[in-house]
C-alpha cells in the first residue's frame, strides 16, 4: 500500500495537468471565427492578398487588346517585421489568382527567390550534346520566355503606444509591379491592417 500512494498522487498530477490543456482542434479555414491574434495569421495574409488582387484587377492594367497573357516574374518582396514567416505565403495566393484569371502567366525560370525558381529548367538544358539523352526531346535554345513584368514589395510593422497604455499594431502591406521594358513601375498598392492589444501582448 505504501507504494500506491505516490503512484496515485502522481497520477492526480498528471490528471490535473492535462486538464489544464487546451484540446486540439481542426480550423475551418474558409469560416474561421476563432479570435484575432496580435500577430499576422493567414486570415490577414489572405485579406491582404485578395485586396491587392481587387486592386489589380479594377486598375484594367490587366487587360491586353491581343488577348495575351503577360508573363510575371517574383521579384523580392521583403518582411521587415519582427515575425518570422515566408512571403511567399502572401505572394502564392496573388499569383495562383493571376494565373487562374488567364490574364497572367508565372515564369519559374526567372525569379528573386530561389524558392520561386525551378532548377529543372536549366538543369534540362544542361543535358544538350550529352549522347544518353534523345536530343531530340531536349529543349533548345531561344526557347525560354522573358518576364515582362516584376511583383516586388515590403511588408512593414509600426506600433504606436496609445493613451491607455495599450499599443496599436500596424501592418503595412506594400506591393508595386514595375514593367520591365521601360523600368516604369506599372501599378502600386498599399494595404494596411490595424490591430489594438495589450501592451504586453507579443506579435511574434
């Protein structure tokens, strides 16, 4: 008996511990009502995105007589917030839109990131004169198709310290395409999302 005693107060232990778990649970990502967090989550990428495509879109830059698609390159678009996360998180969800649209196509040959480039695209053509492959069916020169546009920006976090000692957080999400011919920045978008929490609330 004297051996069950600690056995049973650790098992307590453990019980209370658990108890005290948040149990895990599945997101429905396309009507998410959980609460909002200080930081950037996918819900504000999302908006973000969807209001930088509107904008896009409205400006009829999209809108070709020829009935073309132009040809986008990712260029950089910098996180310059303390939080850690990838943009192309925000970028996927506007060139996955442009390209669905048929107004846009993506060139994985040429890009800012390498995560944004495809190694196949030369390695492919490294294979040219090497007799165990079918030259044939080797892509060959002068085949590859220039950008003739560039998406780059910054995403941008300012926090200002409110009357009540909360503190505001804002989130400024800039984003331009420039038109590589001339070097002119073709279109331009700024969106901004604005958060208030405690002053201890940390956004990372």
């Amino acid at each position: 008996m004297k051996r069950a005693v600690p056995v049973i107060i650790a098992a307590a232990i453990a019980a209370a511990f658990t108890g005290c778990r948040t149990p895990t649970t599945r997101i429905d990502m396309h009507n998410d009502h959980g609460p909002q967090v200080a930081g950037l989550d996918y819900r504000d990428l999302q908006e973000a995105a969807s209001a930088t495509l509107q904008s896009l879109f409205a400006s009829g830059r999209l809108d070709r007589k020829d009935g073309q698609a132009y040809v986008l390159t990712v260029g950089r678009v910098t996180n310059d917030t303390p939080q850690h996360f990838d943009t192309d998180t925000l970028t996927s969800y506007i060139t996955e839109e442009l390209m669905n649209s048929g107004k846009v196509m993506v060139t994985s040959a040429m890009a800012a990131s390498a995560a944004n480039r495809d190694e196949m695209v030369q390695a492919a053509r490294s294979v040219r004169g090497d007799a165990e492959f079918n030259q044939a069916t080797v892509a060959k020169t002068g085949q590859l198709v220039a950008p003739t546009h560039s998406l780059y920006g910054k995403i941008i976090q300012r926090e200002v310290r409110m009357d009540n000692g909360d503190k505001q957080i804002e989130y400024y999400f800039q984003l331009r395409v420039t038109e590589i011919a001339t070097g002119l920045q073709w279109w331009q978008k700024q969106y901004v999302i604005g958060k208030r929490a405690d002053a201890k609330t940390p956004t990372w």
